[in-house]
C-alpha cells in the first residue's frame, strides 16, 4: 500500500520503508510524526488495485514516520549579474530539512501496512543523513569604533 501525503506545499508518494526528506518539521531525532493530509491511497492486488482518492484530503487516512535527521541541506548559490552596468549581487541559501522514515500507512478503513522492527532496523542501519546540523555565523561580531577595538585587543594581551 502506498499514499501520496502532502507536506510543506509539497506532495510526496509514500510507502512503509521510504526515508523521506521534507521541509523542516518540528521534532527531535528519534520522536514520532503523523501525517493526516493524504491525498491519495492506493492497494496494488494481483488482478485489480483499490484506489482511494480524497476530496481534498482521505477521512481517517494517517501516514506515520519517525525522524531520522535533522539539519541543512547543500548551499545553493544565486547570482544576479547585469551585463555592461557593473551590477553583481552574490547571494547564498541553505534549506533546513527533516528526513524521516515512514512507519506506517493506515488508510482509515481498516487496513494497515506497517513496517516491523527487524526491517526498521535494517533500514536504520544502512541509512546515512547527509545533512549538516546548523553551527554558528562564520562572521565575527564588530565591535563598534577601532578605539574599542584596540581596547578589546589590549585587554586580551
């Protein structure tokens, strides 16, 4: 069984075993997260799958996770340059980020896949968060006049 939840504006296609990484939700590592806006629900069989679609949102549908990571993603870097008018603007971004892996999809009528402890520790296991937690500005404070610099200086020495 698989779901397609919505998150952060986003959409996102789910089943019980996927690490997902989404726009930053509150939570610590290791705490539980649920998910009541899913869109779609599907249960592939052999001859036919069952397709649940919501109006906006399924009644009762859930997607369940535990977070994994918790962090920055890479730094994307956008420039603006106008030619033959000396106009350069450099400008920097990193997006906060929570990864999480998918527990469980309850479909609100019943049925429930959901992943057991031997599998969500093997997925645990091999999994590696690429995120990098948020450390401090790589700029120093000023501190104001160069009197009170060199005072600071002194006082340092």
């Amino acid at each position: 069984m698989y779901a397609v939840i919505e998150s952060g504006g986003k959409q996102y296609r789910v089943q019980p075993g996927d690490i997902l990484q989404i726009e930053k939700q509150e939570g610590e590592v290791g705490s539980a997260m649920t998910f009541s806006h899913v869109l779609f629900l599907s249960k592939p069989g052999t001859e036919s799958s069952q397709i649940t679609l919501g109006k906006p949102y399924v009644q009762g549908a859930q997607v369940t996770g535990e977070v994994v990571g918790q962090g920055r993603g890479e730094k994307i870097l956008i420039v603006k340059m106008k030619r033959r008018k000396q106009y350069r603007r450099t400008q920097g971004h990193r997006q906060n980020y929570t990864q999480l892996l998918v527990t469980a999809v309850n479909s609100g009528s019943g049925d429930q896949v959901a992943l057991t402890a031997e599998e969500k520790a093997e997925k645990l296991a091999k999994f590696q968060s690429h995120l990098k937690p948020k450390g401090p500005a790589s700029t120093q404070p000023i501190l104001g006049s160069r009197k009170r610099l060199a005072a600071a200086q002194k006082s340092a020495v």
